[in-house]
C-alpha cells in the first residue's frame, strides 16, 4: 500500500525502484488515492488473509498499522516519508527504504505498541510515535504546509518559524493518578522516542513496554528555550529544570484558559481540538522489523 504524496514528492521518485523491488518479492504495489482508500484496501487484503506492506510516512504507517491491530493483520514497513520515526525506533533505515523490503523474508516479526488518541470534538487516531499539543503542534502544523525543504531541516525551520509568534499556554496534565497543572511549550506524549524526523522528545520511551512516556517543558524563557531547545536531538533537555516527565498507560490533556486554541497531533498528524486523550493499546501491533531489532518478537 504505497501512498505517493508521501515524503513531499520523495515517494513519487521512488516508485520504479519501490515498483521493481515488490514484484521481485512476490508483493502487489497499489497506490492509495487518499488516507480513506489506503484503509480500504488495506482492509480487503487483510480480509484475504494477506500481510500488507505499509510504504510512506508516519501519518500513513499510522493509519494502516491501526487497521492492522483492529483485525489482528500482519504489517510491514517501508518508510518513505519525511520524518519516518516509527520506522528509526524499529531498527529501519528511512535513508534506505528498497532495503527495507528486504525484511519481508530477512526479517521477523515482533509484537509492539501502539496508542489511540482521540479529542472531545470527535477527532481520533492511532499513533504509532509521539502525541504532541502545543508548541510543536503548532510547528508541525506549519511545516505540512511547506514544500520546498523536508526531513530534519524543516523541523529545525518550523521551531525557528514558531517561536517568534508562540508562548506557553496553560494546561493540565493527568497521568494515571499523577497531574501536572501550569504553563507549558509543549506536551509530547511517546509510544516511540523520536517524532519530527529524529528528536528524541522522549528519550526513554519503549515501543513494547505497554506504556507512554510524557514530556512537558514548563515556562523557560524564550532565550532559554531558543538555545536549549536543539538538545532535543540528544535527548539530553529532561535534565533542563522546567522539563517533566511522567510515565503511565492514559494520559489527558485539559486546557486551562489561555489565549490559544491547543491541537493535538499524532504521529504527524491532527486529531483535533483539546480536551484529549491518549491511551496505552499495548501489544496492538504485529509488525516486521530486522533480526537486530531492540523490539520482543511475537
């Protein structure tokens, strides 16, 4: 199932290659109209008892791994996308996505996490990454607009871009039985570590622990988070003293006044307005992944 408009033209590019390397592995290539009919064909082939190869970015391996959990299919993937972070978490080359077909018989399969993530106003998605309301949900935003630059440098724009018009909002933050009430850049919410092409926002995340790990960064100054924001890539900024982190299986995000309307995204893509939700659907996902991978098989 391969979604062309992925990556901002890169999968366009790739379709000989991808084209070519599927038929040599016995795969049949369709190519999705919309989100909606990659689901529904995604769905048919599970319904013939086929495995479906998701190949794009984390917004359409998102999509087809939550059809996958919701009828105990089997997925592979093949990143072609711009940020490609549940693919990185995984063990799998987003530089390299013709050798991730190889994993069809080179591989093995293992049994991961997602998360389901909806909003009071109707919005719901799975998320195979990072839930994310606030600063970056705003940068994300803008970033899917942009056309010309992809991958980590358009993060890198879409921050600088943010926050010259963005300032923390106030928000609560239930964990389980913990909360967190004040001002905050952001909340990121992590099946996986990484989300907007390699940012470890939460570092000690795991994909198969039947958890979500949550980082808030509190009330910095502008100075303070401009200069410290870049040790994101480290995965070093929980060490900063306005940065939290909590652990738990259901995480609620409430709006506490303020002059902003807060989105939540997931996996690169928007659910909706808050109030939100994020759950734990631990186990949810059968998927191929390298001999290597730091991941328990099924």
């Amino acid at each position: 199932m391969v979604n062309p408009a992925a990556g901002r033209g890169r999968t366009r590019r790739l379709l000989p290659q991808l084209t070519e390397a599927f038929a040599a592995n016995d795969v049949a290539v369709h190519l999705s109209d919309d989100a909606a009919d990659g689901e529904r064909i995604a769905r048919e082939a599970f319904a013939r008892g086929e495995g479906v190869v998701a190949c794009g970015g984390d917004g359409t391996i998102a999509a087809l791994a939550g059809v996958a959990s919701e009828v105990d299919g089997t997925l592979a993937v093949v990143p072609t996308g711009a940020g490609n972070d549940f693919a990185r978490h995984l063990g799998i080359d987003g530089r390299a996505p013709i050798d991730a077909i190889e994993l069809l018989h080179a591989g093995r399969l293992a049994t991961v996490d997602l998360a389901r993530v909806t909003t009071r106003d109707g919005g719901s998605r799975w998320c195979t990454t990072v839930a994310n309301t606030g600063f970056d949900a705003e940068a994300n935003r803008w970033a899917n607009g942009v056309r010309h630059v992809t991958g980590t440098p358009l993060y890198v724009l879409a921050v600088l871009r943010t926050v010259a018009v963005y300032r923390p909002q106030p928000i609560v933050v239930r964990v389980d039985d913990q909360e967190w009430r004040g001002e905050a850049w952001l909340v990121a919410v992590g099946n996986t570590r990484c989300y907007a092409g390699g940012m470890r926002i939460t570092p000690d995340a795991e994909v198969d622990d039947g958890l979500l790990d949550v980082c808030v960064i509190g009330p910095a100054t502008v100075v303070k988070f401009t200069t410290r924001f870049p040790s994101v890539f480290r995965g070093t900024h929980t060490a900063i003293e306005e940065v939290d982190t909590l652990r738990g299986r259901v995480v609620e995000l409430c709006p506490d006044g303020g002059s902003m309307s807060l989105e939540l995204w997931a996996s690169g893509e928007r659910v909706g307005a808050l109030p939100g939700r994020v759950e734990a659907a631990p186990g949810a996902l059968r998927v191929m992944v390298p001999v290597d991978a730091p991941v328990r098989s099924t």
